[in-house]
C-alpha cells in the first residue's frame, strides 16, 4: 500500500509539472489551437460590443418594463405600475448613455452603469417589498370553491396547504432578487470594466462614431 501511495504521488507530481509544457508543446506544433482571449479585442471592438448590448438591453427594458406598468396600471395595481414604470426609466437611461457614446462623450458609460444599477435598486425593492406583504388570510381568501374541491379530493386543508404557498412565494421572489444580481449587476460591472477600453476608442475619433457637422463643411 504505501509503494503504490508512493507511485500514484509520483505520476500526480510528474503530470502537475509537466501538463504546461506539454500543453505549450502542442500549441506550438499546431496540434491544439490556442483558446481566444477576451483582452484580444480591440478598444473599437469593444465599443462597438458595448454600444449593440446597450440598444438591444435598453429597448427591450424600457419597452418590456413600460408595457407592463401601463398594464397593471389599467388593472388597479398602482404599486406595480409604478416599478414597471422606473424600471423602464431604466432602460431609458441606457438608451441615452448609448446616444451619448455615439456623441462621443465618454460619460456615457457612467449612465450605462447607473442605468443598470437603478434598475437593480427598484427591483430589489420591490421584492423586498414582496416578501414582507404576504398575507396568509388574503391568500385562503383567493382559493376558489374548485380548489377546494381538488383539495378535500386530495386530502389536504387550507391550512396544511398555506404553509407551502408561503415557501413558494418567497422562493419565486428571492429567485427575482438573484436573477437581477447577476444579470443587472454583472451587465453594469461588464459596462464599468469597460470603460478604458471606450475612452481610448473614443479617442481616437473612429469615422463611424463621430458625428457630421452641422454646417455640412468637410472635416478637419
């Protein structure tokens, strides 16, 4: 027992010290094809990148977010209508974080992220929001006779029942609160880490970005 202790260790040390080289040997003779890198990108790459996730991300906020404000709000849900509403303030922000970076005004970044970062916020809240409102009797009030029925069919009470609707609601709420972590949160870290890369683009004044003058007179 302790030779083949003492063999696998060996083959374990041997691979660890040898994998890299190994690894380098076959790049360098074709066999494997070096992996893509992020940092390969070039500063208009990446601004071109930012400025097609921004439209598609900040249209189908303000659209999607907006459409469903208006909806609750026809149906009486005032506090629903209202986040739907600043969510697609939002989305809005985006929008014209992205105007301003075809403007070339490298600031615009800085409304990309707050955009995120304000949609977040009135999310979090009003999931918060959410989980704090459960009522026990409003929800046993809301089960109609035919629920009943399945119910005494199933042997189960609003009582038994009440304590699973309650996890239920707070796992769909706190699945909201993660969910726009990591999408509205890695999106404005994404916009933030970005931001050397878009101002050296900017700099360089590229032909699509800028805008023409007003005069119609040809460049400098």
């Amino acid at each position: 027992r302790q030779r083949s202790g003492h063999a696998r260790s060996f083959v374990l040390r041997w691979t660890l010290g040898h994998l890299p080289f190994r690894a380098a040997s076959f790049v360098r003779r074709g066999w494997v094809p070096p992996a893509p890198l992020m940092s390969s990108r070039t500063p208009r790459e990446i601004l071109r990148r930012v400025l097609r996730i921004s439209l598609l991300n900040g249209w189908s906020v303000a659209l999607c977010a907006g459409f469903c404000g208006l909806l609750s709000l026809l149906f009486g849900g005032a506090f629903g209508g209202g986040v739907g509403l600043l969510v697609a303030v939002g989305g809005v922000g985006e929008i014209l974080g992205r105007r301003r970076l075809t403007q070339h005004d490298p600031d615009g970044v800085t409304w990309l992220v707050r955009s995120q970062i304000f949609v977040l916020g009135v999310i979090w809240l009003y999931a918060a929001a959410r989980l704090l409102s459960f009522d026990a009797e409003l929800a046993a009030s809301n089960i109609t006779p035919w629920m009943n029925s399945v119910l005494d069919q199933m042997g189960l009470d609003i009582a038994t029942l009440l304590p699973l609707v309650r996890l239920v609601f707070r796992a769909i709420y706190i699945t909201v609160i993660l969910v726009t972590l990591i999408y509205q949160g890695g999106l404005a870290l994404y916009y933030h880490r970005q931001r050397a890369a878009i101002r050296e683009a900017l700099t360089a004044l590229p032909p699509l970005l800028v805008p023409p003058p007003p005069d119609g007179s040809p460049r400098a």
